[in-house]
C-alpha cells in the first residue's frame, strides 16, 4: 500500500488553508480506522473523497467538525485549531456546514422552520431576515414551493436538498457531504448531484464522500482514495481515473465504474 498523501491540490484557488489535517489517527476500541492521516484543502478547493466501505471516508470528514473525535493528530479549520474548549468548537460548527446520507431534518418542523431554526439560535438572526434567506436558498435548490410542507411530505431527493438549503442557510466558509446520494432512489440522485454541481460552480469549498465518479469527475479539483483508514493516492481527477498508479485504486474504479 503506498504511502499516506500530503499532495497539495492540483490547481489550488488560493493559498489560505480551510483544512489542516496532520497525521490524524483514530480507533473504535481495537479498530485502527484513521491511520496517521494528512490532508490539506484550499480555501475554494473542490475534494471528493471515495474508497471502499469501511475505509474511514465518513469518520475522516466527521472528525472536521468533531462529530467524531480523534485521538492522536491535530485539525484545524480556517485556522483555528480543534481543542477541548467548548467555545473553539462552536465556532468552527458554525463555520462548516454538513449534509448527512440519512436528511437528519426535524419532522415536526416545516421546511422552513428547518432552515431559519440554526440562524435564528446560533447567529441570533432576526426572523424576517432568518426567513427571508431561508426562502433565496430553497429557490436556489429549486424547492420553494415546498416551504410550508413537512418533510415527510417531500420525496427523498426534496429532503436533501433541504438539507443542502439549510446548511447553507448558516453561510458556512466550508460544506460537508457525507453520501448525501445513498440513501436515495435512483431517479432522485441526479436532482441532489445537479445541485451540489451548482454550488460547486460558485467556489464553495467543499469536501464530498461519495461513490458518484462522475459528479467527481465533473466538479473536483481532487479526488482523494481512501483504503484501510489511509489515504493511498489523491490527485487532479484526470490523472485518478485516467492513470491510477495503486493496483487498489485500480480494482476500486474498475468495480464502482461498471456499476454506474
């Protein structure tokens, strides 16, 4: 297995640094899931993580936000350390906005209500202005008639995209994706990625785990490969797919591919 990356992106858009992961290590018990990880992304940088199930994809950008903590390493978001004080973790929540494979929206809140709930509470935004935004972005996901709906009354792929409004809805410096696909049918897929394709046309910075090769292909700056909790090769997407230099990067694409 090669070595881990610490590969700058291809064609970074700036020099400021959103992500600082060094030498980033993590354990379930006995499970050594993150292993000595290292990964820079620009500010503007477009990352797709992807590697097969089990290989620490999820746990690695979870650990960005600290929604899963790390044991051994340090992270830094925007230039702000991670740590154990309470008020630095807020700060980078609020800064880093997250999409999850399974919606995570309130029931028992409209569609609207679910995007100015966060606003209103953590950046203590006055109603109106909450709703006002709230509204811009549902029509940026093109759901803006849905806004008095509940979410179990929306399609799967409506639900993501909710969930896509609503992070940005806190106006975050970085957007995480964790598989927010896999849970869809088919035919909703392509409405998310349409979307997520848009945002990524804007230079939002993001990081994305997913298995979509050709969203990756289309929108990436970088794809990164993830094996046994380590990065084994990452480069521009051209060269992942086109060249991949690992015997395991190449059965990986050569399975995914013919699944597509």
């Amino acid at each position: 297995m090669a070595a881990t990356s610490t590969t700058a992106a291809a064609t970074p858009k700036a020099n400021i640094s959103a992500v600082s992961m060094r030498n980033i290590n993590k354990w379930y018990g006995a499970m050594h899931v993150l292993r000595n990880v290292n990964l820079d992304v620009a500010s503007g940088e477009r990352v797709v993580i992807c590697g097969p199930s089990g290989s620490g994809k999820s746990t690695l950008i979870r650990c960005i936000n600290r929604l899963e903590e790390h044991q051994e390493g340090e992270i830094a978001v925007d230039g702000v350390k991670l740590d154990q004080n309470r008020a630095t973790l807020d700060t980078v929540r609020s800064e880093v906005g997250m999409v999850f494979q399974s919606f995570n929206l309130f029931p028992h809140l409209t569609v609207l209500e679910n995007c100015t709930l966060a606003p209103m509470l953590v950046r203590r935004v006055p109603r109106h202005e909450a709703e006002s935004l709230a509204k811009s972005y549902l029509e940026r996901v093109r759901i803006p008639d849905q806004a008095n709906k509940f979410p179990g009354q929306l399609s799967g792929g409506q639900q993501q995209r909710v969930a896509i409004a609503r992070a940005l809805c806190m106006k975050p410096k970085i957007m995480l994706f964790d598989e927010p696909t896999s849970a869809l049918d088919p035919e909703m897929v392509k409405e998310v990625l349409d979307t997520m394709v848009s945002l990524a046309k804007d230079g939002m910075t993001m990081i994305c785990v997913t298995h979509e090769m050709g969203f990756a292909r289309e929108v990436a700056d970088r794809v990164v490969f993830m094996d046994c909790g380590e990065i084994v090769e990452s480069g521009h997407p051209d060269a992942m797919f086109g060249a991949p230099k690992s015997e395991r990067l190449q059965a990986f694409l050569g399975q995914v591919l013919r699944s597509q």
